[in-house]
C-alpha cells in the first residue's frame, strides 16, 4: 500500500511540475484518462487533447515558456480503496507568482479533490476536482477573466 501512496504523490506533484514549467502537453499525458472537473463534478475537459487545450487556451505563458509559478501540493490525505485498485486523495494547493509586472505573491489557494485507478500495476488520475477558495491577483496567470474573483 505504501508503494500506492508514493505513486499517488507523484502524480500530485508531476503535475504541479508540469505547470510550473508551462508544459502543458504533460498535463493533458497525466489527465489522459480523467476528467477536469469543477467541485459539483461537472467536467470541463475530458481526456489528453481536451485537457491540454483547456490549459493552453486558459494560462499565460511568458517569454521563458513558463507561467512564472510555483504551484505548492500540501496535505495530501489518501484513501485507498479495500481493493487497492483505486483511492481518492484531498489535497491543499498554494500558487505563487512573480512577474516583471508583480511582485512574488499567492494568486490563488484552495483544495483538489482526486480520483485514481491502478490499472496494469500503474496510477493513473480518473478525475481532478478543483475547488478555488482565496483568490489574489490572477490577471497575469489567467487568460480568461471569470475565474478571477470568487
């Protein structure tokens, strides 16, 4: 069981890697057979392409091909199903940004929700659900400006 928590873990923190490095095909490989999904479920991109469009479309780059951020996965409480083929982890997510035009701050905090499944000895995420709850400034993250007050 261990090794699944390790493995779980991994996935929390490739991911926060792989947006901090504005690597967002990356992003959509993690998600290939999840979902993104709002807190109540409702899905906003489903699968590799969707996901890695979703991001593309919606996070600012900069001329370093990064968002300028550092996002911080904390206090990931895993619960492993009996079976140990899949398991839901809560976690708490800090992003910090620093730009030309701000200084180093937190933009935005609040929990994930996720859902794995080992298939053939590997965890995979099924499902990211994303529940924003302090907002800072998000206008040099976003590109998209509904998202940027709660």
């Amino acid at each position: 069981m261990s090794d699944a928590r390790g493995a779980i873990e991994n996935l929390l923190y490739s991911y926060a890697n792989a947006i901090d490095a504005g690597d967002y095909e990356a992003i959509g490989a993690l998600f290939e057979h999840a979902a993104i999904a709002l807190e109540d479920g409702t899905a906003i991109a489903t699968g590799a392409a969707a996901i890695t469009a979703l991001y593309t479309s919606t996070t600012r780059k900069y001329d370093d091909g990064t968002p300028r951020t550092h996002h911080v996965t904390t206090n990931p409480l895993i619960e492993l199903a009996a079976d140990g083929t899949s398991a839901v982890c809560r976690s708490r997510f800090t992003v910090f940004q620093q730009t030309d035009l701000v200084n180093l701050q937190p933009i935005i905090a609040g929990h994930y929700t996720d859902s794995f499944e080992c298939v053939d000895g590997t965890w995979r995420f099924t499902e990211r659900r994303m529940r924003p709850t302090l907002y800072g400034d998000l206008s040099q993250h976003l590109l998209i400006e509904d998202m940027q007050t709660p």
